[in-house]
C-alpha cells in the first residue's frame, strides 16, 4: 500500500514541467526536507550522513536495494533522472515505503520525504551536490553543517503552502 502509493505519486509528477516553478515556497521546502532528515537522525540516536547519500531504509536495517526502473516510467524523468542525487532520493524513498509495507512502524519515516517529493509535484526543481542544495532559479543552501543548522529550525507548516 504504501509502496504503490509512492508509485503513484512519483508517476503524476508533471516531469516536462519540472523547473519551471521557482518561489521561496520550494526553497522553505527544501530546507523542511534537511530538517526532518536531521530530526530522523536525532531521534534515531544515529550519526547523520550527508543528505545526498542518507538512505533512511538502509540506515534502518533494510538490505533491499530498490530500482526506480521497476517501479516507475523513468524515460518520464527526462533529464532530471540523470541527476544522480535526485534520482537517488526517489529511489530511497521507493525503499522505505517498500520496507513500510513489511513493518507499519517505519510509515511514519516516510514523512521525512514528504518536502523533496512535494517540490517536483509543484513543478519546482532541487538539484543535490556534495555540498550544496540548489533550488533551481531560488536558493542555494550550503550543507556544510547542515545537520546542526537544521535540527534546530522550526518545522514547516505544509498545510499553510499555497
């Protein structure tokens, strides 16, 4: 359920329009994302790894790596499925609600995903580098210390996004 789900939302995703949309929305986002990455790792008693590699099903024990290709129209991604971070973060989040599906305790971690995917779904565009988070046409958040810089900032009301 929660995998076909995530599917589903990963399919609707508009991917022509992808970065055609760029407002301090999508950058609050994206910064909502660090900061529930950074809560998980907190309440996880577990040491942060840098967000463009932090597979929250993996750290919790999960071995089965996930194919974005068997569950998605990747040909859909354009060329936003070639950007390697991204494309992984997808994939991460395909994993955890597979893994979700296996044991209802880690549905709630699936909400640490819930900003990145929702910036494509408003047609924005993120792009991770090793040491910056880009919001195409927005913002540029350095992720050096990014686990302390965000762990204390003040969550994102997403019901209140226009």
């Amino acid at each position: 359920m929660n995998l076909q789900a995530a599917v589903g939302r990963i399919n609707k995703i508009n991917w022509e329009q992808v970065g055609s949309r760029s407002s301090e929305v999508e950058a609050d986002l994206a910064r909502e994302y660090l900061r529930r990455l950074a809560y998980f790792f907190k309440e996880s008693s577990i040491r942060p790894l840098p967000p463009f590699i932090a597979n929250i099903a993996t750290v919790l024990g999960d071995n089965e790596e996930v194919e974005i290709s068997d569950y998605c129209n990747i040909t859909a991604m354009s060329e936003y499925g070639t950007n390697v971070y991204v494309y992984k973060v997808f994939e991460y989040y395909l994993q955890l609600a597979k893994l979700a599906d296996k044991n209802q305790s880690y549905v709630e971690y699936l909400s640490v995903y819930e900003p990145f995917i929702k910036i494509f779904e408003r047609q924005g565009l993120v792009v991770l580098k090793p040491r910056e988070l880009n919001v195409v046409g927005c913002a540029h958040i350095p992720l050096n210390s990014w686990y302390d810089k965000f762990l204390e900032m003040k969550p994102l009301d997403m019901n209140s996004l226009e």
